[in-house]
C-alpha cells in the first residue's frame, strides 16, 4: 500500500493520517519490529522507520539516545530493511527516514532496489534536497519508490515550489526550527507553512498531502495539528515511551495506550 493511499483512506474518514517514527534495532531488531507492530495495530496510518546513525545532527536528545542504542547493538542497514520488511507485511505503509550518507555509502541504486524488495514505500531525506539529489530521484522513480522531502518555516516561495514538484507520497512540513523533540506546545509558524505549502502544491496541479513534524506528544496537540494538516508526524514520543518502560513489555503496553490516544486526536482534530 502507498503513502499516498494510505493518506487518501484517512481524508475519506474525514480525518488526518497517523505518521508513527522508531529507529529500527531500538531496543533491539527483534523488540524495534515488535514495537512498531504494536503502533500499526493501535493505530498508526504511516510508519517511518528510521536509520540509525553516528551523526545525527538534526536529532534531538530522545531520537539520539535511542539510535545510539541500535548502533551499540550492532545494526545494521540490512537489519532497517528487515524492519521494513516485516512491518510492511501488515499492508500498512512504511518508509524509511534516514540521512543521506549511509545511502550513498550501500549504493543508491542498490538501496532503491533493496528498499523496494523489501516492500519499502519510500524514503524521507531530511539532509538532502532535491536539487542536490539527482541520483536520488533516478534511482526513487526507476524503482516507484516515494521522494519525501522537507520544507521548512525559512523555505522561500522558490524552494516551496522546487521542493512539492519532486515529492511523491507526501510533503514533510518541519515546523520546529532546530532539531526535534516532544513539546509542550505546538508551534505557531506550523499553520502558515502547511497554507504557503499547500498554495506552492495547487499552483503546480499537483494532490500531495502535507505532513507535519513539530513534536507532538498527545492526543489534545495531534487534534490540534490534525485541524489544518493532513498527517500527523510524531516520533520522540514514542521513543521515549520506550525508553521510559520499566520493562519491554511495559513498554509496549504504554506505546500501544500512546499510539491510541493520538489515533483519537487525529479524529477530534477535522
């Protein structure tokens, strides 16, 4: 199932998409694939898998935590594959979001087609833009793979407009300056980038969904972001529910009950 698809059945229950992140190998490969499980069966629309890396620099504290972890257990790129693998097995949606160096460094091509064997829907590229990502973009569109860029609150109308026309899934709309992170509030520069992101979309023709990414960490702010998005992003507050459990299955548990009340948001917020 694509993204794209996945964002079409939400709209027509009149409701945002659920966007639910976890580096892969975190607690471990066994225990990240039995987490993200438990996110699609309580509610979660997209997944994104992420990419553990050595120098996470858009990353807050939580996400950096967590991966370091994956990469002291030893994962591998292979292993976020079989991540993939394993959760696209129950026919929802999921994509990987990783930085752009561990993909030149396993080969774009090989990764687009390893991705795609996997029953990958795409890729999320925080680091790489599209006019820097040519070979990206080759290699996404031979194998039918989604090109999710980002936008930002500092884009100009120009980039807006460069950046929706290579998209294919979504359009991520980062709407936190500086790294991410679970907040207590919402940010108020998320509302006008969704409307200049929305307008560079339908001035080009295109039907993309926009996404948002600003550290949701419950149901009151998903409904909130939920009123004017079409995807409802969160990733450090489930990585730290994890990192919060006393045990593993507490852990899951809590992740499900999260998972849950922010699948209600989504609902409360159109």
């Amino acid at each position: 199932m694509s993204v794209s698809r996945a964002f079409q059945k939400a709209r027509g229950e009149g409701r945002a998409a659920l966007v639910g992140y976890l580096p892969a190998g975190f607690p471990d490969v066994a225990g990240g694939i039995d987490a993200l499980t438990a996110m699609v069966d309580a509610g979660c629309d997209v997944i994104e898998v992420g990419l553990p890396y050595s120098d996470p620099v858009m990353d807050g504290p939580t996400i950096q935590a967590a991966a370091q972890q994956a990469l002291d257990g030893g994962v591998r790129t292979t292993d976020v594959l079989r991540t993939v693998e394993a959760v696209a097995a129950t026919s929802t949606p999921t994509v990987i979001m990783t930085y752009w160096n561990p993909v030149e460094r396993y080969g774009v091509e090989r990764f687009a087609a390893d991705l795609a064997g996997a029953g990958g829907a795409g890729l999320i590229t925080p680091d790489l833009t599209p006019d820097s990502g040519a070979e990206w973009v080759a290699a996404a569109d031979a194998h039918d793979l989604d090109k999710i860029f980002l936008v930002a609150p500092s884009s100009t109308d120009a980039r807006l407009a460069m950046t929706v026309a290579q998209c294919r899934g979504f359009v991520y709309a980062t709407a936190v300056m500086g790294v991410t992170g679970a907040r207590a509030t919402t940010s108020d520069l998320a509302g006008p980038l969704v409307s200049r992101t929305r307008a560079a979309i339908a001035d080009q023709g295109l039907d993309l969904p926009v996404g948002v990414g600003l550290g949701v960490s419950d149901g009151a702010q998903a409904a909130e972001v939920a009123s004017y998005a079409d995807g409802v992003i969160v990733g450090s507050a489930f990585v730290r529910t994890l990192l919060d459990a006393p045990s593993r299955a507490e852990g899951l548990k809590a992740l499900s009950a999260l998972t849950e009340d922010l699948a209600a948001g989504v609902r409360r917020g159109q």
